[in-house]
C-alpha cells in the first residue's frame, strides 16, 4: 500500500527529482526547470540505481521519472521506493509506453503521465498541478487501457452511491478538491468527507490509489 503523500511546505519552491538515463534530455531538463524560480531540482539520477541511493535522502516533492531507465524500468524503482516509503508525488515523463506498463504504475501511485512530445510550458503547468495534489492522466488513456483489458475489474467490489460516482468522475478529470466543490455544488468540507469515506470503503489511502481503483473495477460505471 502506497504511503500517504505529505503536504507541500508553503512559499517555498517545489523541490524536485529527475531520472532519465538519456544524459542530453536530462540536462537540458534540469536547465528548463531550474529557469523556474518557483522550482528547484534538488537532484537528478541517469539509472534506477543511482536514484534509489539519492531519493530517500534527498526526499523530493515531486520525482520525475522516465519509463525505460536502460537496464531497469519505472515500475522497477517505483517499487523499490514504496519499500523505502517514499511520500513524493511522481510524474511519469515519456515518449510513450505499453498500456500493461502503465497499469503498473498507475498501480504504484503515479500522479501523472505527460508525453514528451508536450510543450515546456505544459510540462510546468503539470508539475505545479502533481505538486498540489491532482492526478494527471488522461481520460482517453484510461479508456484505452479498460477497452484493451488490460484493467480486468476484480471482485467483490463494493457499492459505491451517486456522490461516490460523482467524486470519482471527479478524480479522473485531475480536478482538486476546490473545484470538485465548485462543479458538485457542494462545500469543500463535504469533498473531504466523501473522500475519506470512499477510502474507507475501498480500503486505499490516496488520491493516486482511488484513481487507479476508478480504472481497475468502477470505471464502466462511473462513465454511465
């Protein structure tokens, strides 16, 4: 079970990770995040390895990973860093990946999948949004995944009310808990209460985990 992510300090800038075995992307990603007064990024690996002897210690806000590390994956130091529990939030940066792979980590807690073929300026914009607790992936990719069976939905699964439904829709679009009160007509407070009881009812402890839960056994149902 993924740990729960922490909050982020406030005024201070989102500390960041990157891992890219690509040595040419890496830096000049370093160059185009460190331009951001808002950001700084605290450390950067070129192999899982080297990562997971930098992260625990450093222990970023945000990490952002590549999918294929050369000898290793994501999902691999995705999984080593849920043993050492690691709290960051983790945006997936990639070219493109098998939808088997993306179940995985969807599975192990990432916030977002961005595409590299997006713009700089997005790609800061989804930093921001991962950091402040939203789940970025996006819906025709999700749909992709369950109509490919990747996402069979395993049973029993429990019943979820109207207000359950609406807040998962929710989650999926990666809206926070502000404007999910504001498209529900309803108070934040009241978000917060229907969270903590979906979590409690499907027995999971974060945004990420309940987003992989919406893909895996209710997505056919929220959708109607």
């Amino acid at each position: 079970m993924m740990v729960e992510s922490r909050p982020l300090r406030p005024q201070q800038p989102i500390r960041l990770f990157i891992v890219d075995d690509h040595a040419l992307f890496r830096e000049g990603l370093i160059r185009l995040l460190a331009s951001d007064e808002t950001l700084q990024v605290a450390g950067a690996a070129g192999s899982a390895e080297a990562a997971l002897q930098s992260i625990p210690e450093i222990s970023p806000d945000v990490l952002i990973l590549d999918y294929d590390l050369g000898e290793s994956t994501a999902v691999h130091l995705l999984e080593q860093l849920r043993l050492r529990k690691f709290s960051g939030r983790t945006l997936l940066v990639t070219a493109g990946l098998p939808d088997s792979e993306a179940l995985l980590l969807i599975r192990e807690g990432v916030s977002g999948i961005f595409h590299k073929h997006q713009s700089p300026e997005a790609l800061h914009r989804c930093i921001r949004e991962v950091a402040a607790g939203r789940i970025l992936i996006e819906q025709e990719y999700l749909r992709t995944l369950v109509q490919s069976g990747v996402a069979a939905p395993p049973s029993p699964a429990p019943r979820l009310t109207e207000r359950d439904r609406q807040i998962l829709r929710c989650l999926l679009e990666g809206l926070s808990n502000k404007e999910i009160a504001t498209h529900l007509l309803i108070s934040e407070s009241a978000v917060k209460a229907s969270l903590q009881q979906l979590f409690a009812k499907t027995e999971v402890r974060t945004r990420s985990q309940l987003v992989r839960l919406a893909l895996e056994q209710f997505f056919d149902e929220i959708q109607r």
